[in-house]
C-alpha cells in the first residue's frame, strides 16, 4: 500500500454531499429558522476548530513529553490542524453575521437596563472581541506551523516551539471559552469554565484521531506500524479523559449547587426546564457514563472496533454538550422556551464533517503518512502496554 494517501472516490463523493446538505440546510434555515442556523453554525465552527487545534496540541504535548506513542501516526495529528484556517474563517463569519442573535452584550439597549453588562463594555463589544478572535486565530495557526515544521525535520527547535505553543494555547484557549461561549451568558460565569472547556477539547480531539487511526489502518496505510498496543493508548485516553471532563462536570455543578446563588443557579435552572432536562442528564450518559462502563476492561481499550463505536459515540456527544452551553440561553432570548434539534441542526454538523474531512484528506495527501525518519519512531513502533 502506498504511503501516500487519497481519500477514495466514494468516500470524497459521501464528504462532498454532507458538504451540499450543509449548504442546503444553512439557506433553507434562514428562510424558516434563523436562529437555529446561527446556533448550528457557531457550534460546528469552534467544534472543528478545536478538533484541528487539538492536532498541534498533541503534537506539541509529545514534543515536551519526549512521548514516542503518537510517533507512528503523528501525521495524522499534523493533518487535523489544517482545518485552523478554514475553521478560523468559519468561526469569524458566524460570529460577525450572528453576533447579534448569539450575544446580549450586542445589543445597546440591553446594557442600558443591566449594570452588570455596562461594566463589562469595555471587554465586550464587537471591536475589542474580534480583535481577540482573530489574535487567537493567527497565533495557533503561525505557532502550529512553525511546531509542524520543526517536528517534520526533526529540528532541535522542536521543543522550545512545543512549550511556547502550550503556554500560549493555555492562556488564549482559556478566554476563547470565555469570549465565544460564556459570554453568551454575560451575567453568569464559572471560576472552572475553561477547564470545563477543555476537558471537552481533549476528549473530541483524542476520538477524532482515533476514528481515523482507524480508518487507515483499516485500508491498510498504517499496516505493520500499530497495533493494539496503540489502540490500547487511545483507550486510555479516551477512558480517562471522559472522566476527567466528568469530575468537572459535577465540580462545576456541585459549586453552584451548594453556594445557591441566585445569579449562578439561573445556568442550570434554564438547563433542567422545560424539557431541557432530559438532554441535560443524556449528555452525561453519553460523554461519560457509556464511555466509562465500556472502556473500564482492558480488552475493551484494545478493540479497535469497539473504540471505533465509541469515538463515534463521544463526538455526537460532544456536540451535544456544546449545545447545551449554547442554545439554551439563545432560545430563551429569542423566546423559544424547549429545545430545537431538527434538520437544521443535523444538515449543518453533517456539512462541516463533510467539510473537515476533505480538508484534512487533502493534508494528508501532501505528506507520507510513516514518518520513520522521526527520532522516537522505532520506540513508538515497538509500544508495549
């Protein structure tokens, strides 16, 4: 088998009609629900961006860790991250066209009326907010380009561009949370917000690239260079993590649940009325309840078709869980009292995995998949668990 990777035709053709249907979806909502697609749209973007973003995370945190089990398929890692720029793009469109249906600190009037939100101009408004967007935007992309490159040729550099891009994704993951999706909420906050955030980052990026580690070892790419010593580190990752978002799920929630305070509780009141609640406890089960259970024996961490159904699993759950950070809040301004998931919602994240896709298989058709000239290639080819 080639090193060099295409996408098959029928799969490019599947990417291309999710792409189409997204693109459907997106007119036809306008015209029927506006503020359902300006909801979908802000969610499919930071999801895929942080997907690609994760891509030099990782890569970075192998770097600094001197780890050899990501070795094998780095590539893949790389390739995820190409999706920064159109995922960037995406993100400034959605937030400049729905600013005004997303945030209530858009609005004149609505800072008028509430002290709170007076205080806080100086931060929130258009201007100073897409001047940070687009500042966030262009360090990941130039500081994963230059981590990338010197990983490809295994420059001595690697390292110190690895823990300069940790520390920056540090501070300006953080206020992206803070800015694209607690800002939605302009009178509440959480001191644990983007640990929350992160927590789900790490979880949607480590099932990303386990589907296609899957996917290519499958069609034979990465034959002879993993096995299930490989596998079983993802599973780790995945169990381990899942729980790890878990604890801060319940921390956030125990947190405001005992200092009862009314401007704090007013987060999960809105999250477990009016029909919300029942998607409030599923995401739980999804994210972290079934991962957990599952991938609890060993073996079940080695399957790579059972780790298949499961990062399947965390990525509609993740979405779930971004929508629940999102919508609410927007319905209610928009005096929507239930949950909405229709058509809309379904076209669109299927568009933007259509989109996500070719992308990344365009990326990976650039390079060689088997990096052997890698210093830590014949460690992580050998991985015992």
């Amino acid at each position: 088998m080639s090193n060099l990777f295409q996408l098959p035709s029928k799969y490019r053709n599947w990417a291309l009609t999710l792409v189409g249907a997204g693109i459907l979806s997106t007119v036809l909502g306008f015209i029927f629900s506006p503020t359902n697609v300006w909801i979908s749209l802000h969610i499919g973007a930071i999801y895929f961006l942080c997907a690609a973003l994760f891509g030099a995370f990782i890569l970075a945190v192998a770097e600094v860790s001197s780890a050899a089990w990501l070795a094998p398929y780095k590539s893949v890692a790389e390739c995820m991250s190409s999706f920064l720029i159109p995922g960037g793009v995406l993100l400034v469109l959605s937030s400049l066209g729905g600013a005004h249906t997303l945030f209530e600190w858009t609005h004149a009037e609505a800072a008028l009326h509430h002290p709170v939100l007076a205080e806080k101009q100086a931060y929130l408004n258009i201007p100073f907010f897409l001047t940070r967007l687009i500042v966030f935007l262009g360090l990941w992309v130039w500081l994963s380009g230059k981590l990338i490159k010197a990983s490809r040729d295994q420059s001595p550099n690697r390292v110190k561009w690895a823990v300069i891009f940790l520390i920056v994704f540090a501070f300006t993951f953080s206020f992206a949370s803070f800015d694209w999706i607690m800002s939605i909420e302009p009178h509440w906050y959480s001191t644990i917000f983007a640990l929350y955030c992160f927590s789900g980052f790490f979880v949607a990026g480590v099932s990303v690239l386990t589907i296609a580690v899957f996917v290519l070892d499958k069609r034979g790419f990465l034959s002879g260079v993993i096995n299930e010593n490989h596998y079983h580190d993802l599973g780790k990752l995945l169990f381990g993590f899942t729980t790890f978002w878990a604890y801060m799920w319940l921390s956030q929630y125990l947190l405001i649940w005992y200092t009862n305070i009314p401007e704090e509780t007013t987060y999960y009141l809105l999250r477990t009325q009016n029909d919300w609640d029942w998607l409030f406890y599923f995401n739980l089960v999804l994210n972290w309840i079934i991962p957990f259970f599952v991938l609890m024996p060993r073996e079940m961490k080695r399957n790579r078709e059972v780790l298949l159904r499961i990062g399947i699993c965390l990525l509609i759950g993740r979405w779930l869980d971004l929508f629940l950070l999102i919508a609410p809040k927007v319905f209610e301004s928009s005096k929507v009292t239930g949950p909405s998931i229709g058509w809309v919602e379904v076209g669109i994240g299927l568009g933007f995995g259509g989109f996500f896709v070719l992308v990344c298989a365009a990326a990976l058709g650039r390079r060689r998949i088997i990096q052997k000239e890698d210093v830590y290639f014949e460690e992580g080819l050998h991985l015992t668990q």
